[in-house]
C-alpha cells in the first residue's frame, strides 16, 4: 500500500523475505492473489519509477516465486514479458544489482513448466546467454543458477519443444560460456557452470552439440588440470554420466580422450565420486571394442576394490554392474586381468556376507559372465567357491535366489579342459 515509500519497501521485503523462509515445504500459503501481482506489475511499469524502489519490487517477486502457486500467477498476470522486456532494456544491462535481481526471478520462474516456454518465447534465453557475458560474477553466477534450473526442467529439455530448439539454437555459445566459467577461481561460479552443463547434457541432442563444439575433450582437461572440489568434481563426472547415455561415437570419444583414465582415478577417491565414475563404466563398458581401453587404462581393479572392500552397497552394486558387462565378451585377455584383480574372492565375499538380495543378485550374475572363461572356471573349481556356493544354498530362503545361486554354481562348474597348442585343431 506505500508502494512508493523506499524505506516501507524495505521493510516490506524482510517480511515477505522471511515468511517465505517460513513456508518452505508449502506449510503456510502466502500472497496467492493474483489481484496483488497485477498491481505490481502496474506499478513497475511506470517509466518514472526509481531504480532502487524497481529492484526491490523484483526482489519481492523473487521471494514470492519461490513457491510453484505464485508462479502460476506472475504468468496469469502477464508479468513474463514485462520481466523479459526489462532484463533486455538498458536500465538492466547499466545496473548490475537490477540484472542480477531479475536472473534470480527468472531464475525461479524457469522451473515452472508453462514460464519457461513462455520466457523462451520472448526471448529469454537469449537474454540469459547475453547475461553470461557480463563482467560482473554476481551476475554470472545468478545466470548460470537460471540456466541450471531451465536445464532440471525435464519437460521442455528432454522434449522438442521450441524452448529446446532455441535453447539449442543459443548453445554454441552456452557451452563456450559453461567451459570458461568452469576454469574461474570462484568456486560458487564453477560449481554453477558445472551443475547447468551436467543437466543440460540429458538431453541428447545437446550432446550431439556439445561434442560438435569439442566440449567433451574441454571438459576432460578441465577435470584432469583444474583444481576443483569435490563437490563439481562429482558435478562433472556426473555431466560424464550423461554423456554416457546414448550414442556410442560419445561413449568411444570420452573413453579416447582420456575420460576413462579420469573415471579410473576417480574410483580412487571419495565414496561419491567412486559411485559418480561407476556409473559411467557401466555405459562404456556397454560400447564394443573398448575392452582394451579397460585394461591400457589399469582400470579393472579400482572397479573390483569395492567388493572386497566394506563399501557402500549402492558404490558395490554400480561396481557389480560395470564389471558385469566387462566380462560379458570372450576376450581373454579381460578374463586374465579380472583374475589378477581378485574378481573371484571379491565376488565371493560379497555374495556371502552381504543382507541386500540386490547386491546378491548382481553377484550371481557376474559369476555367470565370468564362467565364460574357461581358466577362470578351473580358478573358481579349484578354491572353495563351490563349497561356499552350496553352503549358501542350505541357508538362502528366497526361490529365486536360490535358482539364481543354482545356475551361477551349475556354470561355473563346466569343465574346462586345457588344449595343447602343439596339437592340429
């Protein structure tokens, strides 16, 4: 009602401000009434009005977006373009504190399914690409937080909807961005750039471009040179993961340009960058002819480490799957390295000691794939495998794993014969 009092306003936005704090998980229903935003947004389209009175009216909105209602009703108030009209204008792009306060409306505003088709509409993500440009990190971090959000909404970026195809249209220049900001030497703006890079690489088509535009060697000399924490790190090896999704021609690039030497150290570190990187062996160890990848890059160990080691269940569950579908091919020269690494002992243990069927199951049917082998098979006869495998069968209740265990032991116990290489085949 003081809407042009400065010092009433800023009074106003600490109580919005902290009620807003206060209705987080939708437990109090703040200013859901559309007749309010519509006077808003009369207000802030007066040409006479203050920059300072300006901003805090766009702060105020900001706090009030935070709730998905509210969101609906800036857009049913015809707010979007006004907003994206004045993030373009000169007032915007001379006064750093405006701009940064209307990239975080946006910023919130772009989670919202229906806003950001229409922000994309008025030319929002151009603006924000020009926004990246600016000299000012406030400013550059607001942005590339906008950009993350626009990326986690699964509706428009997963699709072909047009918000994606100007998206697209722009990313050339979102990825030159996204790799400069991520050799910054402020940490908030790295792990931004990291975490709108990672979502914006679910989509396959910005895959496609992103290796076009030579992001994925970028991104791995960027892992390997640049001092990052943990924290992008496993932002970063999980944009990996996303590239892994999909296409092999990316699978086999980032495994060349050093991406699974990367992966490998990374087993080597923090629970969570060991689950990030066992996520990304599983879908390269998928891609043909990168066997020897595995073996040049000494990366069978790290993966079996975890079995034999009191690891999170979910990191043994990842490591399972990944060397799974190593072992799934004839190559001997995977089975000798698997040998080496003590896959049998590890596989073993876990399937005996661990109370997750899960885990279990993954076990049994890892030693299924390691059957193939004929040498690991006569490993397998000659240890105390068999016998643990029956001695597992009299306690295990469940059918199916009983069934499962079964046939692991019923493979593995194929005989393996020896041939003499001096003999005519």
């Amino acid at each position: 009602n003081k809407m042009n009092d400065p010092e009433s306003l800023e009074i106003g936005i600490k109580v919005v401000n902290n009620l807003v704090v206060l209705s987080r998980g939708e437990k109090l229903t703040i200013f859901r009434d559309k007749e309010l935003f519509l006077k808003i947004k009369a207000f802030i389209q007066q040409p006479s009005l203050a920059e300072d009175i300006l901003i805090t009216f766009i702060k105020i909105l900001a706090c009030l977006t935070v709730q998905e209602p509210n969101r609906l009703l800036v857009q049913e108030s015809g707010l979007l373009s006004i907003i994206v009209t004045l993030l373009q204008s000169p007032k915007s792009s001379n006064n750093s504190t405006l701009q940064e306060s209307i990239i975080t409306l946006l910023s919130h505003l772009l989670s919202h399914g229906p806003s950001a088709e229409e922000i994309v509409k008025n030319g929002g993500i151009q603006c924000l690409t020009s926004a990246l440009k600016s000299p000012n990190e406030d400013v550059q971090s607001a942005t590339l937080a906008a950009l993350t959000n626009f990326a986690t909404n699964s509706e428009f970026i997963s699709g072909e909807s047009s918000a994606v195809q100007t998206t697209i249209k722009e990313s050339p220049w979102i990825f030159q961005m996204l790799i400069k900001f991520l050799k910054s030497k402020n940490q908030t703006v790295q792990l931004r750039s990291a975490w709108a890079l990672s979502n914006l690489m679910i989509n396959e088509t910005m895959q496609l471009g992103f290796q076009k535009e030579g992001g994925i060697k970028e991104l791995i000399n960027i892992i390997n040179t640049t001092q990052l924490n943990d924290k992008i790190k496993q932002r970063l090896f999980s944009c990996i993961t996303h590239l892994t999704f999909y296409n092999d021609a990316i699978r086999g690039q980032i495994v060349k340009d050093g991406g699974l030497k990367s992966l490998t150290n990374a087993l080597q570190q923090t629970q969570e960058l060991q689950a990030e990187a066992a996520k990304s062996m599983i879908n390269l160890s998928l891609c043909d002819g990168l066997e020897d990848y595995f073996i040049r890059e000494k990366s069978i160990l790290p993966l079996v480490s975890p079995l034999d080691k009191k690891s999170e269940p979910q990191l043994q569950e990842l490591a399972s799957d990944a060397l799974t579908n190593i072992s799934a091919g004839p190559s001997e020269k995977i089975g000798e390295e698997l040998r080496k690494a003590g896959i049998l002992p590890a596989t073993l243990k876990v399937l005996t000691s661990s109370p997750a069927p899960s885990l279990q199951e993954r076990s049994t049917r890892l030693l299924r794939n390691l059957a193939v082998s004929g040498k690991t098979r006569a490993s397998f006869q000659n240890s105390n495998g068999p016998q643990l495998l029956k001695n597992l069968l009299t306690t295990i209740k469940n059918t199916e794993m009983k069934r499962s265990i079964q046939e692991a032991l019923n493979t593995m116990s194929i005989p393996h014969f020896e041939v003499d290489p001096s003999e005519p085949p």
